[in-house]
C-alpha cells in the first residue's frame, strides 16, 4: 500500500487552461494536499474560514479541482460526500467509513485480471475502471474496542 501525498504542479496545471490561480485556490489546495482524511466541503470551509475563504468559494473552487482531475470525490461511511487530493499516477483509495482518513493502493495485478476476466466473460473491451474500498482503520478499530470494554 503506498500514501503518497499529492505532487500535482497545480500552478502549471491553472496555467495551461489559462486559469488565473488565486490566493483563495491557493490555500484550498494546501488544505487538501496537506490532509491525510477526507473532508467535507464544510469541513473545509470551516478550516479555512479564519483565513478568509468562503464557503461559496469552497464550493467553486473543490467543484473546479475536481473537474480538472485535481480532487477526488469519495464518500465516507455514512454517505456523506468528502473529497481528497489523489498522487499523480493511478491508485485507489481505502477510506475509514468513521474518521475517513485515506491510505492509496495499486491493486495492479489483481485489477489487471478481473478486468482480463470481465472482457472474456462479457465481450467488453475493457479500458478503465474506478474502485473505491470501504473499512475502520486500525486507530478508530482500537477506539471502538476500547468503547466495548467500558461498557
């Protein structure tokens, strides 16, 4: 399993679309690039409210990173959606269903034979797919049996 952080060279990215990259883009990404979970788009405007950045601005800008490929949207274990800054190069995430905190995985070799499987079996020309893998990290496991022995 690998947890790269993100190493988009966003400026480049804003930059080649012609996209002016503004202060306000500037600290949302820092944000994400900077987490190791999930978040909200009101969690994320809360974190940066102090600094000056809207919520509508949250919303544009996370609707804007997304579009570009720049954020990943996810959702956590009770449905809510969350976004997260994916590495550069192709991997999955497994995100905690409590605290959403996100560890990436290639899963190449076993993907690459379900997708080889899939194709024979349906006659689809295979040439992508997307998979997101649901669980409790280890820390919120500990804490919930911790919880039980109090009880």
């Amino acid at each position: 399993m690998t947890d790269p952080k993100p190493t988009h060279d966003i400026e480049a990215v804003f930059h080649q679309k012609g996209i002016p990259f503004t202060r306000q883009r500037r600290q949302i990404w820092e944000f994400f690039a900077g987490a190791d979970r999930a978040a909200t788009i009101a969690e994320t405007a809360d974190a940066l409210r102090g600094d000056g950045v809207g919520q509508a601005t949250v919303y544009r800008t996370v609707q804007l990173f997304n579009d570009l490929g720049l954020l990943a949207r996810v959702q956590d274990g009770q449905g809510e959606l969350c976004y997260i800054a994916p590495p550069i190069g192709h991997s999955h995430p497994l995100v905690c269903g409590v605290c959403r905190r996100v560890i990436r995985f290639d899963g190449d070799g076993d993907l690459t034979e379900l997708e080889a499987l899939l194709g024979a079996e349906t006659g689809f020309s295979i040439y992508g797919h997307h998979l997101e893998v649901y669980g409790i990290c280890p820390s919120c496991q500990q804490t919930r049996r911790e919880g039980d022995d109090g009880e």
